[in-house]
C-alpha cells in the first residue's frame, strides 16, 4: 500500500477563541461531565455519527448502556452510525464482544480495527460539526472510577479533519503519513494531533510547548516511561523538554498515575518520577482507589494538550492516537490549571 501524505491543518480564529465553543469535560468519580455532554451531542445528531474507541464494553450493571443506547437511538432515526473499536491480540473480552453485537444487531455499524496496529484513540464525530476528544474510553472504570480530561467542540473545520482521519482508520489506510507546518505557529489556534504509526505529532508538538513554557508546566498523565537505554526514543524527548524546562526556573509540576493494580505500570512511572525529580521536577502520584487516566498538559496557562497518548515508546509512535493542542487559550487553560491544582492538593510524594 502506498503511503499517502495528510496535510495537518493548524487551524487559527481571529478575536477571542471562545468564539468557537469549547467545553473541557472534567470527568471525575460522581461527576460524569464526559457522559452528560456526549448524549447530548449524540441526541441532537441528524445525518452522521463516528466513534472511535480503544474499549467498549456492556455491562449488566448498566456502567456504559446510556451512551449504547444513544448510539442506537440515532440509528433508528436515521443517522447513519459508524463505530470503530480495538481488537486486543488475544479473543475481545467478553464485555466487548457483547458491545460490539448490542449495537450490530440495533442498526450501528461496527468493526474491529486492524489487529496489527494498536487504536488507542478515543473520539467521536457528529453531523461534521462536533468534535470530541481526549482520554474517555466507554467502560465502567474509565466512566465511574477514574479521573478523565476531554474537550468537546463546536468546529466544523475541525469536525471535517476528524472525519477524514476516522475514514483512513475505518477503510484501514494507516500508512498515510501527516505533514505538519514548522513553528512558531498562529495564535489561538488549534493544532490537530491525530497520529498513525510513526506520525510522530504528539512527539514534535509537545517538546515545542514546553519549550515555551517561562513560568510553570503542568502534566496529568496515566503513564510516564523514561528510557535510559534508548537516548533518541520520543518519550524521552519529552521528559528531557521538562529537565530543561525546570533547568531555567520553569515550575515543572507532574501527577502520575499510582498503578497500585499494575505493578509494570507503577514500576514505569515511579522510575521516570525518580529521574525527573533529580532534575528538579516536582512529581507527585494521585491516591489510591481512582485511576488517573487523563492526558494533560497545561502550559503557562494558555497551552494546553488534551489526548489520548501516553508518553511512552509505544503511544508516541507506534500506535493509533489522537488529540489537541490548543495555542493562546487561557479561556482554556486557566480553568485547566485551576482543576490540576485541586487533584495536585491530594496527590502522594515519591517515596
């Protein structure tokens, strides 16, 4: 298959960017802003819906049947939906396998992503206009036990690029490669993420922010994996972005994931928490009980990067992810730092 090249469009408004609405989704345990908005952005869809998804699952309990039947509702009326979703390497989990036939049998659409490639995006589409994006996958721990950062906006121009990028992973072209305009870019704008296999966006875009940073950096984030042993890796690039960062009195705040049930998990970020500290980080992990699943990073207060990407090896360029960085937004970014400042209030020291 020939590799086709994606023009990554670095979208700009003129005036304040709240012309264009934009809702952070703050989903924490009791406080399901993830759900209320999506149903309603899926209740009020006329032609066309597109969800991508790296788990859905159905319980008896319910956890996820809202957002299922919404899907199933705009089907009968007519909306055509699509809904794409990660085939683990070994047989679905029974959960899925039980999602996937739910909606096939109510009208949806529905397929399996490539077993090659890992689709470790989570977003949907809706009538070309909504856009919503972030870390939510549809499972009970990620809805009712876990900490989540998404944004939902009101974009067509946005909402259209999305689209494109759902169509190669739904027609399985992921070779296509992105070409992204070099920095210093426009502000406010928004510069799309939406990363295949050695894409290499989150990697390029994300060092560039924190090189900006003058005053402080904030970072939500599930997984952190530093590689000593692999100097070039992407994931390394960040963290050393950060040093640097710190290096020339930039306050450099990191909140990790615990890992508590994932020792693999835990031993990663307790290491890459132990290498930042030495180089004048501060890095805290949240408490136990509730899953920091978030991937957030909020500069100065004005640049923000909400998405689904870890900083690992493997999320930065092998898999399928998606997410935004939103440039000269402090209508964003304040209210960002605002909530990393309340979950840093509870966080644990490394020890």
């Amino acid at each position: 298959m020939n590799r086709v090249a994606i023009v990554v469009l670095v979208l700009a408004w003129t005036g304040a960017m709240w012309a264009m609405p934009v809702a952070p989704l703050v989903t924490r345990p009791g406080q399901p802003a993830y759900v209320d908005l999506v149903l309603e952005i899926i209740a009020s869809a006329e032609e066309e819906i597109q969800v991508a998804l790296s788990d859905m699952r159905l319980y008896g309990n319910g956890a996820t049947s809202p957002l299922l039947d919404a899907l199933v509702a705009a089907a009968g009326r007519g909306v055509r939906v699509r809904v794409l979703v990660e085939r683990r390497e070994g047989e679905p989990y029974r959960e899925q396998e039980a999602a996937v036939a739910y909606l096939r049998d109510r009208g949806v659409e529905v397929a399996w992503d490539d077993p090659e490639v890992t689709l470790h995006a989570k977003f949907l589409v809706v009538d070309g206009r909504w856009a919503v994006i972030g870390s939510t996958h549809w499972t009970w721990s990620a809805l009712e036990r876990s900490v989540q950062v998404d944004l939902a906006l009101d974009s067509p121009e946005l909402a259209a690029f999305l689209a494109v990028f759902f169509d190669l992973l739904w027609d399985g072209r992921l070779r296509a490669r992105p070409r992204l305009s070099e920095p210093p870019w426009p502000e406010p704008a928004v510069v799309p993420l939406f990363d295949l296999p050695e894409g290499n966006l989150h990697a390029s875009v994300i060092p560039e922010l924190i090189a900006r940073a003058t005053r402080r950096v904030d970072v939500l984030l599930y997984r952190l994996v530093y590689y000593p042993q692999f100097a070039d890796s992407p994931a390394n690039r960040i963290v050393d972005a950060l040093c640097a960062a710190a290096a020339r009195g930039v306050q450099v705040r990191v909140l990790l994931e615990g890992g508590e049930d994932f020792p693999d998990l835990a031993q990663e970020n307790r290491l890459s928490a132990a290498y930042l500290t030495t180089c004048g980080a501060a890095v805290q992990f949240d408490p136990p009980g509730i899953t920091l699943h978030a991937k957030c990073l909020i500069v100065d207060e004005r640049d923000v990067v909400v998405t689904s990407a870890n900083w690992s090896y493997y999320s930065l360029a092998r898999n399928v992810e998606a997410g935004l960085a939103l440039l000269g937004v402090p209508e964003l970014g304040q209210p960002l730092a605002r909530m990393f400042e309340e979950l840093w209030t509870t966080g644990r020291p490394l020890r």
